[in-house]
C-alpha cells in the first residue's frame, strides 16, 4: 500500500487539513507521529474545539490513504496526552484543553438583553403558530422554497398591507413594504438606504431607545439628540437644526412612555414638508393601549414623507425576529437593493405562517387576549407602587409593556441602582441610561409584560426596601 504524502482535506470534517509531508518515505511510525502532529495542532489552533468527534480511524485511514495502524498509533498517543477521549459508543472526541498559549481564552460574556419591554413569552400562541406552520407547510409550492423577492413573501405582504391599513392606518402599497428581521434589521437597512440619497444624520429622541441609535450609526447616519416631554419630541429643537431626517416613536415613545401631542404631529409633517425631510416611524408597540383605542401611524398622513417600521417582537416574540418597513415611493428601490445585499430575503416558510397567522385572525385574537393581561398587569404595578413607593409616580399613558416609575424628588444615579439591584427587585434601568444629552431625567424604567401581579407586587416591595 503506497502512503500519501499530500495534504489531504477529509470528507467528513472539512476543516481538518493533515499536512503529512515527506514523511511517507520514512515508515508507518513517522506517518502517526506526523498525523499526531497535525491534529495535536489543529487542537491547539482551535480548528478542531473542544467536543469535537473525530471520524472513525478506518475512515480516516481511507481519507489519508494510509493503514489503519496509523491513524490508530496516533489517536492512541493523543489520547494519552489528554487531547483526544475515546468512548465507548461515541468515538474519539476533542478533549476541553486551553488553546493558543499558556493563557486560558477570556471568558465569553453572555448575552444579557436590556430591553424591558418583553412580552409574555410563555404565553405564545404555540397551537395556533404550529398550525399556521402546517398550513404554510402543505400550501407552499416547490418552487418558492427558493431565495425569494427580498422585499418579502407576496402572501406576508397582502397580509400585511391589509392589517396595517386595517388596525393602524397606514398606506402600504405591496411594491413598498420590506419584511425584515425585525425592526433592528429594518433600522439598518433604513440607514443605509438614506446614506445612498444623501442624507447624513438622524435626529433622535431623547431619551430613546439606545439600541436604535447604535443601529444608526452603524448604518452611517450620525445622530443629534432632539429632547422628548411630557408631550413627545420637541419639533420646535427639531426645526431649529439642520437634519433632514429623525427617528420617532409616535403612538408610546420609548422608554417615558409619551404620546406625540396632536399639534406635534402636525408640526412634525410640516417640518418634513419644508425641509424635504424624513421622519422614520418606530410603532413598535402601538397595538397596545388600555385606555382608549391606539392613536392611528403618521404614515397614513404622509405616506411620502414617513419611513414606516414594525414588528412582531411585542406582539408574539422577539425571537421570532420578523418585521417590516414601509417605505416612500422614493425610497422603496433603494431599501429594496440594500435588503437584498444584506440576506436576500427572510425565512419563506415562517413569512408564510405569518401570513396564515394574520389572515385567520389568530393575530388579532392573541392580542385581544395579551391585551387584557397587560392592562392588569400595568393596574398590579400602579396599586404595588401606591402601597410601596407612596409619592413616586407611574409616568406615560396605560399602554405598552412598560412603565417609568419617577421618585417625589430627584434621586442620586447610585441610589436608583440599589433599587435596581436589591435582591428580588423588578428588573429596572435607570431612565439615564437613554439620555443622550448631558442632564438626564430621573426615574427607572420597568417591564412588566412578563411578570405575574405576585412577582410585581414583591418586586416592588423589595425595591422600596432600599428606600431611606
């Protein structure tokens, strides 16, 4: 049996390049010291990570062109070293060793989601999206589990135009809506879209929702922080300014919980008129108010002038990650080629189900059912905090799926973190923790969406505990 001497790339684990040299000249012994060689640096480069399983010696043997002896002697001495396990009924794996030096590797931060505005995950409809799931499954035809149109499935899109126009207002002709991986996705493309017309910076609510700035900025956009009140984004700041384009919440802005006032938004549409501007519209959660019927998008007084973006992540779940923008006329080309060129398209078969979840009405009923147990809820957090915290305030209308609570007077930023931190506190981040500007307000933002009334209301008490 000749020996190889090539580099061979194995079938099975395509990243396990063996260099084997000129050693087939010299035995079986130098081929398992040089194979040995090999993988005991594929370990310590990281190509071959800890849990990895080798393929069979007799596979391997027939990948390399060498005996079986040979791949055998060098698992052998590996395992010996401690780089290789061997197990009964699982084969040879990778050994959990410190790789590329004698330091061990940083730890790996986990990923800690800071947004308190998430829904009752446990409570997701999971019949009626398995359902929808079947059906989207049975009716897809063969050929459109291809790429797809990036703007979208049609079918998600019909669906889409007819609930947006129905439940929120908006004009959205179907060659203008792009469904995206959520707003996040949708603030990016956004922002690259506008780079390309020339538009260079976004103004941006302050406070507002940090992550959306950052989406911005990574886009190419610089952002200019445009102060909110009780009455939402201050137009006349706004006006005062150069920019040609802003990012606002409208129907419950983020995080106080303001809605833009009737002669804002007004104000707001003259000023894109004027200025040939853009006002880009995030209604992430407006489907939700408890007190009234929500206030109808901007778009739908606009439509030329309004950037419309939303999702499903209030009203089902964030990991679901599915969202859409509506945009101008102008624009919808443009954010068209950019979504193409960051993924394609999204998911055929979840945009489907989607749409089958949208047109049996399960989405409508689902939130009608969310709706009634937020609503308690948010009444839960405002009785726990009249018992607890007499004095503070819960500020913002009785919508969404979260609150800001606001101290009698301002208190320091490390007073407010022990409130957050106490042990079997509510999960809260201090409002300044959304200030762009220098003097940010005080308070603390709460979620409540995913809590039961019991966890609220101890919530709520244990942070009164560090109250003096």
């Amino acid at each position: 049996m000749t020996e190889s001497t090539e580099p061979v790339i194995n079938e099975t684990n395509p990243g396990l390049r063996i260099e084997l040299g000129d050693l087939g000249t010299r035995g079986s012994r130098a081929l398992a010291d040089g194979l040995a060689d090999a993988l005991r640096h594929a370990v310590r480069g990281g190509r071959l990570p800890a849990g990895t399983r080798l393929p069979a010696s007799r596979s391997l043997a027939a990948d390399l062109a060498v005996s079986r002896g040979v791949v055998v002697r060098a698992y052998e001495q590996l395992v010996a070293e401690g780089y290789l396990q061997a197990h009964t009924g699982r084969g040879t794996v990778v050994s959990d060793v410190h790789t590329g030096g004698s330091a061990a590797p940083p730890p790996v931060r986990p990923f800690e989601p800071g947004n308190p505005g998430v829904p009752a995950l446990g409570a997701f409809p999971r019949t009626e999206w398995l359902r929808a799931l079947e059906t989207a499954m049975r009716s897809l035809p063969d050929a459109e589990l291809g790429y797809g149109d990036p703007r979208g499935h049609p079918r998600l899109r019909r669906a889409l135009a007819a609930y947006l126009g129905r439940t929120r207002a908006v004009v959205a002709p179907l060659d203008r809506i792009v469904v995206t991986g959520g707003f996040a996705q949708a603030a990016r493309v956004i922002a690259e879209a506008l780079v390309r017309h020339d538009v260079t910076a976004v103004g941006v609510e302050d406070p507002g929702s940090v992550g959306v700035v950052e989406t911005w900025r990574v886009g190419g956009l610089g952002t200019h922080p445009i102060p909110v009140d009780e009455h939402g984004i201050d137009v006349d700041v706004l006006a005062a300014s150069d920019l040609r384009a802003v990012s606002v919440t409208p129907a419950h802005q983020f995080p106080t919980g303001a809605v833009l006032a009737p002669a804002r938004r007004t104000a707001l549409l003259e000023w894109a008129v004027a200025r040939d501007a853009v006002v880009i519209e995030d209604d992430y959660d407006a489907e939700y108010r408890y007190d009234r019927s929500p206030v109808g998008a901007l778009q739908g007084l606009a439509p030329d002038r309004v950037v419309y973006g939303g999702s499903i992540s209030k009203t089902l779940a964030p990991g679901l990650r599915l969202g859409w923008v509506v945009a101008p006329a102008w624009l919808a080309t443009t954010l068209t080629e950019v979504k193409h060129w960051a993924d394609i398209a999204e998911p055929v078969l979840d945009q489907v189900a989607l749409a089958v979840f949208i047109e049996t009405g399960a989405l409508d009923r689902h939130i009608r059912r969310m709706a009634v147990r937020y609503a308690e809820r948010r009444r839960a957090l405002l009785a726990a905090v009249a018992r607890h915290l007499p004095g503070w305030s819960v500020t913002g209308v009785a919508a969404g799926l979260h609150a800001v609570l606001t101290p009698v007077r301002p208190m320091p930023p490390d007073a407010l973190d022990a409130m957050a931190h106490a042990p079997g506190a509510l999960r809260a981040i201090p409002l300044s923790a959304y200030a762009q500007s220098a003097r940010p307000r005080t308070g603390l933002v709460v979620g409540y969406g995913s809590l039961t009334n019991d966890r609220i209301e101890r919530g709520i008490a244990a942070m009164a505990s560090m109250v003096q």
